[in-house]
C-alpha cells in the first residue's frame, strides 16, 4: 500500500465507529485533534464529539488525542472534560510520539490505528509507526 493512502476513508469521525473498530481489532485510537475531532477555532468539545468517545469507551476503546498543536492549557482544558489524554507538539509526521503513546498503555501496532485529516502529517505518522490509520475530510461546520 502506498505511503499516500489511508487504509480507510470516511467523512467524519463519527462514521468511525465502535463496531467497525473492533471489527479491525483496533484497541486504542490516536486521534488528531484540529479539523479532525473539531474545527480549529472550537474551544470546547462538542456534544457529538463527548457521545463518540463515550460510545467508544464502552467499547473498551482508548482514546488519546495527539496533536501537533502546541497549546498545552488549550488542549489540556479541551481534553479534560471527554476524559481523554492528550499529547501536544507530537512533531507528526515524526512517529516517535505515536509510539510513545501506544507502549505507555501497552498495546501492540496492530491493535492501535491513527485517525487523522492530513496525509503529510498523521497518514504519514501511522506508516512510520507501523499502525493502520483512517483519514476523515476536514471538518467543517454542520448546518
Ligand atoms: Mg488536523
């Protein structure tokens, strides 16, 4: 498979659900924040984006958002309130972050996948790490 292509597509994150993942074996999914879990300019996380994670964690899902945004008050108050940690300055599409999160909670490659809007960043990340990784559209505004 090419280092370009995502190994599946979707519209939003919430077309990613808690059925398909366990169907992938997926375990633990990194997920990239801006203009993938919610547009840049959100502050604080949106009622679908806290019902997704919830539906997740009753999966036995683990969610952590890794995000190369450097605003660590920022993403610690988004990320407080949904229960998920956070790393900051990941430094996508350099992998050593992702595989930092994913031994911290040991879990293996193939039970983790990266979620993410950018090909030059988290698609490229998730091939260096070694993960499977599921590219949405950017987000935008829901009329
Ligand atoms: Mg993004």
């Amino acid at each position: 498979m090419s280092i370009f292509s995502a190994n599946k597509k979707f519209e939003r994150f919430e077309d990613v659900t808690p059925e398909f993942l366990e169907k992938e074996g997926i375990k633990l999914l990194l997920c990239d924040l801006d203009n993938t879990l919610r547009l840049h300019s959100e502050k604080e996380p949106a009622d679908e984006l806290a019902e997704w994670i919830e539906d997740c964690k009753k999966a036995g899902i683990t969610i952590m958002i890794v995000s190369n945004n450097g605003r660590k008050k920022m993403m610690q108050k988004f990320c407080e309130p949904i229960g998920v940690d956070c790393v900051w300055w990941a430094g996508k599409p350099i992998s050593k972050k992702l595989t930092e999160a994913r031994e911290s909670r040991g879990f293996k490659p193939e039970e983790t996948a990266m979620l993410g809007d950018k090909i030059t960043t988290d698609v490229w990340a998730a091939k260096f790490a070694g993960i499977k990784v599921y590219k949405v559209e950017h987000r935008k505004y829901v009329v």
